[in-house]
C-alpha cells in the first residue's frame, strides 16, 4: 500500500457542501412541524404562558431554514438606514394616531 502523499487528488465520497442523507430527512421534518397547523396553534398557546423553550424553538428553524448570519458587514455611511428608520417610525406614529384620536401629533423640531 502507497504511503499517503499530501496534495493527493481526493476520490469518491460526498463533495463538500451537498447535505448527508440524515440532514435532509432531519430538515424535512423540521419544515413539516414548522408548517403543521396543530404544532403551530399549540406553539402559539406554549408562547403565551411563557411555556415555550426558546432554544427549542431557535434550533428547529435553525434546522428548517439554516441559521441566520453571525456577521452583518455595513459599507458606507448608516443614512439610509436611519432614514427607513425614521419612515417606520413616523409611519407607525400615524397608524397609531389613527387608531387612537386622542393620540396628540408629536412635536417636530
């Protein structure tokens, strides 16, 4: 048998990336809880008595739909972001002063 010679070409097995059988039936069956109606209305009943384990919940969409990213990188200035920032804000002060008629109009200044 050769002795084993580094920079080799690999042969067979799975390429790097392409999940392992497992890992498909394990994210099928994430996504099939995630979708069910009953597990859903008995998620909702587990969250509003405060029930609910949350790294339970964080691991299953986890498995259903991948993690989300560690690592945001912003380039450039926040601008814009402040300024959708401040549209969402002033969108929801006048939903709010919609819905409620007492709600006064906020000072700009």
């Amino acid at each position: 048998m050769p002795k084993f010679q580094k920079g080799h070409p690999r042969y067979g097995g799975r390429k790097k990336g392409v999940p392992t059988r497992g890992q498909v039936e394990v994210q099928q069956l994430a996504r099939d809880l995630l979708s069910d109606p009953a597990y859903l209305a008995n998620l909702r009943e587990r969250l509003i008595r405060g029930r609910c384990a949350p790294q339970v919940e964080c691991k299953l969409y986890a498995y259903a739909f991948g993690e989300p990213p560690r690592e945001i990188n912003l380039h450039g200035s926040l601008r814009g972001v402040v300024s959708v920032v401040h549209e969402h804000v002033s969108r929801l002060e006048l939903a709010a002063g919609a819905t409620n008629p007492d709600v006064s109009e906020p000072d700009v200044h």
